[in-house]
C-alpha cells in the first residue's frame, strides 16, 4: 500500500509541474487564441495520467471550473473556427469579422494586465483632447513597439 501511494504522490508532483509549465505558457504574450486554447486542452488530458483520490479531485475541479466558464467555452468555439477545424460552428450573436478580430484574444488577465500598465500611460491629464481615431493609432503603434513586429 506504501508504494501505490508512493506512485500515486510522485504523479501528483509530476502533474503538477507540468500544470506549473503551462501556467507560465499561458502568461506569456504573443500567444494565439488557438495556442492558448491547445494547451488547456493538453492540460486536461494530462491530468489522467493522475490516478487515485487525488487525481480525481483534481479532475473534477477542473472539468467543474471549465463548466462555469462559458466564456472560455465561447473561446473554443471561435478557436476552432479560426483553425478550420472541421464542424466547428460559431457561438450565437458572432459574425466572421468579430471572430476573426479574436486570433490574438487573451484568455488569461496577464495580457490584459500588461495592456492596463502600457496603456495608463496614455491617458493623462495632460492628453485630454485624444480623439478616438488617435487613441486607436497610439494603441497599434505601442503593440508594435511591445511585441517587436511590424504590421
């Protein structure tokens, strides 16, 4: 009994590692919608290599917290769309264009996070007159300017 429990903590802690790795995958820029979708879909498939009580609680937070998150759902959706995998369908309401704006959409709030510190900078005091088309072009401009890319 020793060592089931024994094995059953060595896959735990190598589960777990893998979970920390993905973590930081998603938190990286730059990341597409469907290469963010991909690895929580790996993520979910490498949790059955977790056996035992532990691997089922686990699983079952998981596949309960992806229940709640319809908007993640939606984003599966529009990612498969996007990847022309066969069968996929749109969520209601979505058109083409709108889908297609999502290619880059974040699905963790780091990217978000990081937009919030770049973008604070914009909207001072002293640019109270910044029209909507302007905003626009210092946005495109500063993405280009953090993501080291052209347009």
């Amino acid at each position: 009994m020793s060592k089931i429990r024994k094995n059953n903590k060595c896959l735990v802690n190598q589960w777990i590692q893998q979970y920390n790795k993905d973590i930081k995958k998603l938190e990286s820029s730059k990341l597409s919608l469907f290469d963010a979708t991909k690895i929580v879909d790996e993520t979910i498939l490498n949790m059955e290599i977790v056996s035992g009580n532990n691997g089922k609680i686990i699983k079952e937070k998981v596949l309960d917290l992806l229940h709640k998150n319809y908007e993640f759902k939606m984003l599966k959706q529009i990612s498969d769309v996007l990847s022309g995998r066969e069968g996929s369908v749109l969520p209601p309401n979505f058109t083409p264009m709108m889908s297609s704006c999502m290619k880059f959409a974040p699905i963790t709030s780091v990217d978000v996070e990081r937009s919030f510190s770049t973008y604070k900078m914009i909207l001072t005091e002293k640019r109270t007159n910044m029209t909507p088309q302007n905003m626009e072009k210092y946005i495109v401009i500063n993405y280009v300017e953090r993501s080291n890319t052209s347009i």
